[in-house]
C-alpha cells in the first residue's frame, strides 16, 4: 500500500502496526493498549514501524491516496463521523468519533468509533448504513442510497452487455457516468480483456458488501481469486494452492482442516482420511500448529488434549484468545473420558470434545457439520444489508457488525 514501508512484506497480523493509534509510547494512560497492540504485530515488528507521533496521519494519507470512492463507502480510520446508538450519550448522537485502534474511550463524543470486535479495526460500510439519530428505518433498509446504488446497478451491467457486443465506446461513456459522480477521471479504452475489468472494477467499488457482489463474482468466475485473500483468517474461504514442482493442476478443496497430534501413526491415519475431502495441515504439537497458523488459513482444528510441547487445552487457549482465529470450530480427541476433563474442554472453549479410541465416521461426521454450520452462518450474515447485527444476532466470536 502506498506510503506504508514494506506493506507487502509483512503478514497481516504485523500490518497492524500501521492502524495503531499515537501516542502508545508517550502517553502512559495507553499501557495497557501498547501491550495489546505488540501482542498482535509482535515487539520487533512495533519498534520498526510504529511511529508515537505520526501513525495515525500515515495511515490517513495512505487512503487518500487510493479510489476516492473508499472513504464514501467506509469509514475509514482516523476520520471524524457522527453517530449514534441509543442508550449511549445521553441518547443523543456522538459527534467526532474516530475508528481508532487499539480501542479506549467508547460512547462519548470524540470517543472511538467502537465495533462488535473490541480488538481490531473492520471496515464499517457508509453506504449501506445510516448513522444519526432517526434516519435509520430498521436494520435491512436504507431509504436514501438504494436508489442511487440501483441506478448504478443498471448502468454497469448496461455497460457489461455492450462491452460483450464489443461496443466499448458507449460502454465507456456509461462507466464515466458512474466515475463522474465520485469526481474521478474517466476510463481508457482498451481491448476485450481491459474493458471486462474496468465495468468489474466499477462494481467491485460501488457494489462492496458480499451479498451484494457475490453474485458478480460467481458469474464472472472469479470469486476465489478475489474472495479468498479476504477472508483467509475468518469466515469460509478457498485456500490459495500451494507450491506444486511436479506441475500438477492441485485440486480446489472447500475448506481447510488443521489436525494436531503429537503420535506419528494417527496424525498421519486422521490426515490420510481426510485429505480427499479437505486441504489437510498437520502439526505435531500446539506450538508447531500455532506456527503454522501464523502463514496459512484453516476452517476447522482436529487435537489431541494431551501432548507434551503444549497440549491441546493450551492451544484451544490461545486460538480463543486470538481475534484472527477465534472463530475457528475446535475439536478435543483425549484418552482421558471423565466428566472433569470434558468440562473443562468446554470451558476452554471446544466445540466438541471426543474420547479416545474414537469412530472416524463419527469425527467425520462432526467435522462436516461443523463447517456446513459456519458456511451457512457466514453466507446468512454475509447477506444481510450493511452488516448491522443486534448484539444478541451472533456469538461472541462471530460478530463483525457495528455498534457505536
């Protein structure tokens, strides 16, 4: 990203140093958000990068530079908006708030904008969204821009079938009609190819909520390249195919399944079962499987309770405590068949606890359920208008909708 040293060399867990908030070194009343901050980017990552005076106005000049239509449609950090939420300041709205991350001062006037998700900043949509006091009708309906996106709609899927007929000269003047509106130069003409992508990339901007350009996607076969990259560490995606020497098309699989074991012949017998139907990574131990999680997604974890370089309970720990991977269904397998232990699984957080020795059909069928009730989650909150969620909508790990 432009402006941003290195951007492209960083994982996304450590980009986080450039959404942080000033004052984390100077201001001692920040303490407790510092260490929050570095135990997402890491130590390292946070002395290069992160500026005490200066990384919010980084992070600012970094979406000037991009489509102006980004800030139209989202609130963007560091950016002054007005909102409100009922119950909160007095029941009046809140002028000046900020999407600010690490998190501190909620339901004031120029406090942060503040998100269902406490610990990271996600992208609240404007365009789908009325934020004042008695301008919102309910929470699937926005009365004042629908029109507008409707009308946009019919011009750039007019502006789609005259490309297909080769007539990209009015094709053109349709996409500048929508360019226009933002106060953007209009397109170039190019070939086939180049005018696909211009009318896509109109609605890839003005059309950004999932239910909304999935369909898009679908139909011009290219969801998973622009999907996937997303969603990598939450919701349902299609991993990206790994190095492949021999020169072998890989095969496309749904979801991706992590399986922990620290005894050689079962990790290899669980991940031998299942990689016909899944993308398959194995660990041998919490620590490794951690490791991994750090460079690659996974939908679903398979582990063992009882290992000797952290166990399975401690693992299920860490993965709840993460942000980026506490959506992730958990299965407990333990030899250990009391009620204590599997109390205490469920304490931790597993979805499913299962003793030892164990039916693979019946983990097979607990796998596929899972992951068919998180696809059907995602698609179902994907679908709806701005993705405003009542509190009591999703878990506590799922929201990603917005409350002010």
């Amino acid at each position: 990203m432009a402006g941003l040293e290195n951007w492209d060399q960083l994982t996304p867990r450590q980009r986080a140093v450039f959404f942080c908030c000033d004052g984390l070194k100077s201001n001692a009343k920040l303490a407790s958000q510092k260490t929050q901050a570095i135990g997402i980017c890491g130590q390292d990552i946070f002395d290069r990068y992160y500026l005490d005076n200066g990384n919010e106005a980084r992070i600012k000049a970094a979406y000037d530079k991009r489509d102006p239509r980004l800030k139209q449609t989202i609130v963007t950090p560091y950016e002054p908006v007005d909102c409100f939420t009922a119950g909160l300041n007095g029941n009046e709205n809140m002028i000046g708030k900020q999407l600010r991350w690490p998190l501190y001062l909620q339901g004031t006037s120029g406090g942060d904008f503040w998100l269902d998700k406490r610990t990271s900043a996600y992208y609240c949509y404007r365009k789908y969204v009325r934020f004042l006091k008695g301008e919102l009708i309910d929470r699937q309906r926005c009365y004042t821009d629908f029109p507008l996106i409707r009308y946009t709609d019919v011009i750039l899927q007019w502006a789609e079938a005259l490309i297909e007929l080769n007539e990209f000269t009015p094709a053109k003047n349709l996409i500048d009609q929508v360019r226009a509106r933002a106060h953007i130069p209009g397109i170039t003409i190019g070939d086939l190819d180049a005018m696909r992508e211009a009318v896509r990339y109109e609605r890839r901007v003005e059309f950004p909520v999932e239910a909304v350009n999935f369909f898009d996607e679908v139909r011009w076969g290219t969801y998973k390249e622009t999907k996937s990259p997303g969603l990598r560490r939450g919701g349902v995606h299609t991993p990206e195919p790994a190095d492949n020497p021999e020169g072998r098309q890989p095969e496309t699989k749904p979801f991706h399944i992590m399986v922990v074991e620290d005894t050689p012949d079962l990790r290899e017998f669980l991940v031998k079962n299942f990689e016909d139907t899944y993308g398959v990574l194995s660990a041998k131990n919490g620590a490794e499987a951690l490791a991994i999680l750090e460079k690659q997604a996974c939908d679903l974890i398979i582990s063992d309770a009882l290992m000797l370089e952290m166990d399975g309970f401690d693992l299920l720990m860490k993965v709840r405590n993460d942000e980026m991977l506490c959506h992730i269904p958990f299965i407990l397998l333990s030899v250990v068949d009391s009620v204590d232990s599997k109390i205490k699984g469920l304490e931790y957080g597993a979805d499913v606890y299962i003793e030892k020795p164990f039916s693979l059909g019946y983990v097979k069928a607990t796998v596929e359920s899972l992951l068919e009730n998180r696809k059907r989650a995602f698609h179902h909150f994907a679908s709806r208008p701005g993705f405003q969620y009542e509190k009591d909508d999703m878990g506590r790990n799922d929201r990603s909708g917005w409350t002010s």
